[in-house]
C-alpha cells in the first residue's frame, strides 16, 4: 500500500504544500535549475568577496525579495537565495562597513574559461 504524507514549506512567506517521497522531485539533488548558476555574496570597496555569514550585521537599502529585488532573473537556487536573505533579515543592525549584495554569475562555456559577471543587489552596511 502506497503512503501518503503533505509536505509544507515556507517559500519567502507563503506557504506551498507539495507530495513527499516517493512522489517528490527532491529539488535539492538535482541539477542547476535552468542556466542561472548564481549566488549571493558580499564585496566590498576593495572588491573583496565574502558570504553572507561572515558578517553579524546588516543594514540595506534596497528591497531584497518581492517583485522590486533587482538582479531577479539572477537570484540562483530559489532555497539558497531565500536562506540567505532569512539570515540578513534575521541579523539586522547597524554596521560601519559599507558593502553590495551581488549575485555573482558563473558561466562554464565548453573549451573556454569560466567567466563571472556581478549583479548589485542592494547596498548595505555590515559589521563583523
């Protein structure tokens, strides 16, 4: 006999319900969704990289979900994006270094080098 269970995840406020195993997709064992391979990050003025966590603080200017979040077609994974966004949200404060939220984009054309190109977010204030 074939089980049957709910599953419901919260997806930037609302509330999806999709089927469980044996009948999900299990999105997170597949492959890249589409040809947007990005991912949030923190550069500085330096042009410095950093993630997300590496800082304990966050002030931004600019909206980072719903449909005014610039760089849209350039978030990456849904559950990436919307994980580190909750973590922004999460530690809110005042910082004293100012920084960009980019999406950096990686592209692997065949035979060349990979290339990466950056999307400006929002900008905001950190602190360690």
């Amino acid at each position: 006999m074939l089980a049957w269970a709910a599953r419901f995840d919260m997806r930037l406020g609302q509330q999806i319900a999709s089927l469980v195993y044996p009948l999900d997709t299990f999105s997170m064992y597949g492959g890249m969704p589409g040809e947007d391979r990005s991912h949030l990050l923190v550069r500085d003025a330096e042009g410095e990289v950093y993630r997300i966590s590496d800082f304990r603080a966050y002030r931004c200017l600019e909206p980072l979900t719903g449909s005014d979040v610039r760089c849209a077609g350039r978030l990456g994974i849904p559950y990436h994006y919307e994980e580190l966004i909750h973590y922004i949200e999460t530690h809110q404060g005042q910082g004293e270094l100012a920084v960009e939220l980019i999406t950096r984009t990686w592209d692997f054309p065949p035979g060349e080098r990979v290339r990466t190109a950056d999307c400006v977010v929002a900008h905001c204030t950190v602190a360690r």
